[in-house]
C-alpha cells in the first residue's frame, strides 16, 4: 500500500488532516467510529478507480477541535466546513458509521453538496426495539468483537502506527471515543429523523448482516425516511464497520451504485 | 484541626452472595434488592448517628451525593442536610456535595444551598464535586465530553447568583437565563465556604488554588494510599507560591475504636469486609467513559479509586481481606490512645487540618456507629484538639450568626408546640 497524499483544512481555526489517493473523479469517504488511524484495504480498492479524498473529523486521528462542537447543528457545521474545504462540490460521499451520521446529515442540511450519497450503517436514528448497546459502558477492551465480524482487523486498524508512543497513542484513540461519545452521548439518537427527508440524492445504504451495533433492520429504517431514491444491500460476513470486515464486497457495492 | 464525622448512608443489606451473583453495585445495581420499609429505618437510623455526631461535639456531620449506588443513599444530600439543620445547633453542615452539573438550571444548587444556609443560621460547608462517572455520566445522562466543561460554568453561575447583589442575566455556553434572582441568598458573605473533593488531577488542585477552595481527597484506601496524591497536592501548592495551610485541604479516613486492639478487631471485621467485599463491587464498564479525565489527567497516569477498586477485583477476582484492610490502613482499628497516635501521623505527614472520620461503614448498624462515635468523641478527640491551630488560621469554616442571634425549633411534635 502506498501512502495517500495530506493536506490539512481548517475548521473552526483547528486542523483537520485530509488523506487523498488515486485518480479520476472524486469520492469522499467519512470514516466510523475510530476514525482513521491509517489507510484501509477497501479505501485501496476504492483508489483502484477513484479519487479517494479521506478528512478526518473534528477529534478523530488527524483532526482537533471536537471540544468545540456541543449541539448537533455546531457538529454539521463543521462536516459542512470540512467537506467544502476539502474540496466536495456536488461529488459523491460515502460515510460510515459515526461519519455516516455526519454524511447523511450534510446531504440533508446542504443538498447541492452530495450528487450520491452511500451509508454504511450510520446512527442517528433510534429504534426502541433494538436500543443499540452502549458503546462506552463495556467491558475494557470488547470494542473488536462489538464493532468486527474480523475483530483483529479492527485491532490492527487501533494499532499504534510505527513510531508512535504507546501512552500517547492511547489518548488519540480516547479522543476518538471521546468524539463519537460526545456527537452521540448516551442512545445515538442525534434526532436525524426529524431531517432524514431532506436527503434527496440516491443513497445506497449498505448493513453489515452481522452487525451487533446497530441491526440490519435499521437500514430499512434509514430507507424509509429518505426522500431520494435509495437501495439497500446487506453484506454478508461483515459487522459494524462492514468496510474495515469485507473491503471487496463492499467496494463493489459501492462502485455499482456510483456506476 | 477539625474533626468532622462523614456519612456515605450505604444500603445494609447486600446479600452474601452480591459480588457472584449481581455485576454491580452501581448504575445498574438490582432494583430488587432495595426494600424500601429497609431504607425507612435506615435513613432514620444514620440521621440519629449524624445527630449524634453532632450532639458528642464533632465540627461537623458531612453528607454527600451518590445515584443509583447500593453505598450510597443520598441522590439528595440536600435533603438529609436541611433535616440535620433542624434537629443540631452548632456542628457545620458540609455537604460534599452537589455534582453541579446535573441540576438544569443550576440555580436549583444555589437556592438549595441558600436554604440550607438560612435554615442552619450559616453552618453549611458548600462541596462541589464534578461526581464520578457512575454518578454523572451513567446514572443521569450526562456526556463526558461536556461535563467538566459544564461543572465549571455552573459553578460560576452558582456562585454569581450568591453574590450579584443585582438581578443579573446570563449568557453561558450551557445555560442562558435572562433573570437570575434567588430568593433566599445565602446567610453566610460573600458565600458559603466551598469545598473540592476530587480525585488526584493537576487541574483540580490549580483550580482549588486559585479560587481559595479546600481540596479535599476522599479515600476508600486510608492514608497511605492516599498520601502520594496529598503529597502531589501540596508540591503542586508550594509550586503556585501558596502556604502550608493546613486547613486547605481535607482528607477522609474510615475509623474504628474499641476499648482494646482486639475487641475493635472483633467488632470491625464484618462492617469493613461488607464495605470492601460488596460496596466496592463497581463494573469496570462504568468507571472510565471517554473524555472523563482530561488528557493531561491521561498523561499523569492519574486513575481513579473506583477504577482501581474494580481493576483490582478483575485482577484478584473480589474485594480486599480484612489482613490487607489492616495492613494497609483503609481501616485505622485500635484502642482510643492507638486510633489518636495513627490519626496524629495522618494529619502531621499529610497536612491536613479537616479530617473526615468515616465511623459508620458498611453492614455497620447503630448501636456500633454510635459505640464508635462516642469512645472517638470521648477519648480520641480531646488528642487531637489544638492540632494546627497554634499556627495557622481556618479561614476555610462556616461564619454562623452569634449563638443568641440564632432560631431554635420549638420542641418535638407536641400540641402545645404547635401552638
């Protein structure tokens, strides 16, 4: 894997990391929960064919200033600041979780800004059904299994980089939990039902079968209150962060749809 | 020195078997296990000690606040602490405290304060905690990303709604009030004294030093344990240029006295293993949230007691052994003359001027508490007086009007007193 490009955008005077690889037309990718400590095998596949551009949101790896944003409409601006200044002008996006959250709620808040739209598997919505768990009242080191159908691949992704401190990139990682937990505290209801209908463009929303964060039938969910014409795709064998579990699978997914 | 007599009003009545059959004693404690009719009698039984404290001549009767805790039944100190201001007349009132920023506004902290302060002729000792994770973060909701953030204004808020002579708005990050006006303000001027208790953080301890706050560190882990963050506390202090006062800071220690060695052996036993088996049985889900400790906090390596309680029990699988409660001193156990010379070393290699004496603990039932109280006040007390007091002003402790000045309730529930 060759290492993507970086610049930085500023939001709210904080630096925001943006990571960038391949060519052709742009397609923006918000990361979940965790954010990106590194390059990804599916963003690789994706940069087979597009021009991955990757910002980092305010308080996940490569990016300050999540202290700022207390109130759900600060956090959209700052997606929305992010995002322009990274270059997204009517071009696709693709979020996933925590970033799905932020994705869907860009394309509903700015419409002009998103021509395609791919969820895989956001919150924002609250199903009292199937509560999701509480993501930071578990048991000391059981995100992998929570959040993986490959729960190693998610240690690797957690994993300190080459040459960074064990202490300090334990903070990073905090913050990053600190962030998700502070957009989402306590039920993950950040209430996008209320603008869900505001996303007009096509979205694919796309469900890890596995996952044991948010089931399956919250796409329908998202299907339901979507006002553009969305598709869904269950992929098998993958969990919550279902890129990070089935790289391939889902990258074709999302370049059927992007076609 | 003072000497003040501290109640954590724990639930008695922790079956045998609660570390193997219930995950927690926090958070998501089993409601079955509460009986209310239980919790009648007790709530009547600890008031009577905290009375009784107050009527053997402790400083003071200190309360505090807890949700949703199997050791703590006080989610409203307040509460307790207005009835105490009725039934005594001298000892201070310190509540320690309210977490500031669960109240919405927290003006209700203010008013209630103010009460309380009005009510007891200005006794009350004001403590703010930020509250511990289980408290704030799980048991009522509040992020962990915003809580300091939030603790922080409230308590200006709170105290600018004691000391703003005028009606004021204010605009804050977390709170707008257009008219902030209580009615009553507080007896005691310009306000209360405050208290911090708090865990071993650099900020708290700069904060406390530049608002004149005493910090007071509440140890589960008697004083060794305690001593490393008391150390910390006063480097910290002498690097911000501030005095040795003693009286800065307060600590808690849990306290048993008999007539021998061996006879508080006998009596303490069970009362502290209950405290240390099943009151400290936390679920490490509930002890770190993100964003709780700051990241400087991070860095410092700074843990929390609950945290290391419930790492210990994942490590040793259950509570410390009554051999390592003595050993360790998160009991002081002894005769009169041994608890005086252990409590003396305390105070002279921490600095402290406010101990706390936590003399009810666990399963303990009245009868001892009040055992253990009284043979404290009786003989354990008067070696202590004076402590400090020759060289250093308190300028930390309640200003209440002049003992002639003060109401007095009319007797009992009588005719003829409510006549």
């Amino acid at each position: 894997m060759s290492a993507p490009a970086e610049r930085t955008v500023e939001v709210n005077g904080f630096p925001c990391r943006i990571w960038e690889k391949g060519s052709g037309d742009p397609l923006f990718y918000l990361a979940g929960l965790s954010g990106l400590p590194r390059w990804t095998p599916f963003l690789d596949r994706l940069a087979e064919r597009r021009c991955v551009v990757a910002p980092s949101i305010p308080g996940f790896p490569g990016a300050a200033g999540h202290d700022r944003l207390d109130q759900p409409l600060d956090w959209v601006a700052a997606v929305l600041d992010l995002l322009e200044g990274a270059g997204l002008a009517g071009g696709d996006l693709i979020g996933a979780s925590v970033g799905g959250t932020l994705a869907a709620e860009a394309a509903a808040m700015a419409p002009g800004l998103v021509k395609r739209l791919v969820l895989i598997a956001p919150f924002g919505l609250y199903d009292k059904s199937f509560p999701p768990p509480d993501l930071w009242g578990q048991k000391p080191g059981s995100w992998p299994q929570l959040l993986a159908s490959r729960p190693e691949a998610y240690s690797e992704l957690v994993a300190p980089p080459e040459g960074a401190a064990a202490g300090e990139w334990s903070i990073v990682m905090t913050r990053a939990s600190e962030a998700s937990a502070r957009l989402l505290w306590p039920l993950t209801d950040t209430r996008l039902a209320r603008r869900l209908h505001r996303v007009r463009c096509p979205t694919l929303i796309l469900w890890g079968a596995e996952d044991k964060v948010l089931p399956p039938s919250y796409a329908e969910r998202f299907a339901a209150g979507i006002k553009g014409k969305s598709t869904m795709r269950i992929i098998p064998k993958a969990g919550h962060l279902a890129d990070l579990d089935a790289p391939g699978a889902v990258a074709e997914a999302v370049f059927e749809a992007l076609r | 020195m003072k000497l003040l007599w501290f109640h954590l009003m724990p639930y008695t009545r922790l079956p045998e078997d609660f570390r193997e059959r219930h995950n927690s004693v926090w958070v998501d404690i089993d409601r079955k296990l509460l009986d209310p009719a239980v919790a009648h009698r007790l709530y009547n039984e600890f008031m009577d000690e905290l009375e009784y404290a107050a009527a053997m001549g402790f400083d003071a009767i200190c309360v505090n606040e807890h949700h949703a805790n199997g050791y703590g039944l006080m989610p409203s100190p307040n509460l307790i602490a207005s009835a105490l201001a009725r039934r005594t007349s001298d000892a201070a009132i310190c509540v320690l405290g309210n977490s500031l920023a669960l109240y919405n506004p927290p003006t209700r902290v203010a008013e209630e304060m103010a009460m309380i302060d009005c009510i007891s002729g200005g006794r009350l000792i004001a403590g703010f905690p930020v509250g511990t994770p289980m408290d704030t973060c799980y048991a009522y909701g509040q992020n962990p990303s915003m809580l300091r953030a939030r603790y922080l204004e409230a308590h200006d808020l709170v105290v600018q709604a004691w000391t703003n002579p005028e009606t004021f708005a204010f605009n804050g990050r977390f709170n707008q009030l257009r008219y902030v006006n209580i009615w009553p303000h507080p007896l005691q001027k310009p306000h209360p004294p405050i208290w911090i208790p708090g865990g071993g953080s650099v900020e708290t301890w700069q904060w406390c030093a530049e608002m004149d706050y005493v910090y007071c560190y509440l140890s589960y882990f008697g004083y060794k344990a305690g001593r490393e963050t008391m150390m910390g506390f006063w480097r910290e202090m002498e690097r911000l240029g501030k005095d040795r006062n003693p009286y800065r800071a307060g600590f808690l220690q849990f306290v048993g006295v008999a007539e021998s060695r061996e006879e508080a052996m006998r009596l303490y036993k069970e009362p502290a293993e209950y405290f240390y088996g099943r009151c400290l049985h936390v679920d490490s889900r509930y002890v770190n949230p993100p964003g709780y400790n700051s990241e400087a906090t991070q860095r410092a390596k700074v843990t929390s007691q609950v945290a290391l309680a419930s790492q210990r029990a994942q490590t040793f699988g259950g509570g410390a052994s009554w051999d390592e409660i003595l050993a360790k001193g998160f009991v002081i156990i002894g005769s009169p003359d041994e608890v005086a010379e252990q409590l003396k070393t305390v105070a002279a290699d921490l600095n402290v001027g406010h101990l706390m004496l936590l003399m009810q603990f666990g399963s303990m039932e009245r009868d001892l508490a009040s055992y253990n109280t009284r043979l404290f006040a009786e003989r354990v007390m008067p070696q202590l007086r004076g402590l400090f007091d020759d060289r250093w002003e308190n300028r930390w402790w309640p200003k209440p009007l002049p003992k002639a000045a003060r109401a007095a309730p009319a007797p009992g529930e009588t005719r003829e007193a409510a006549e």
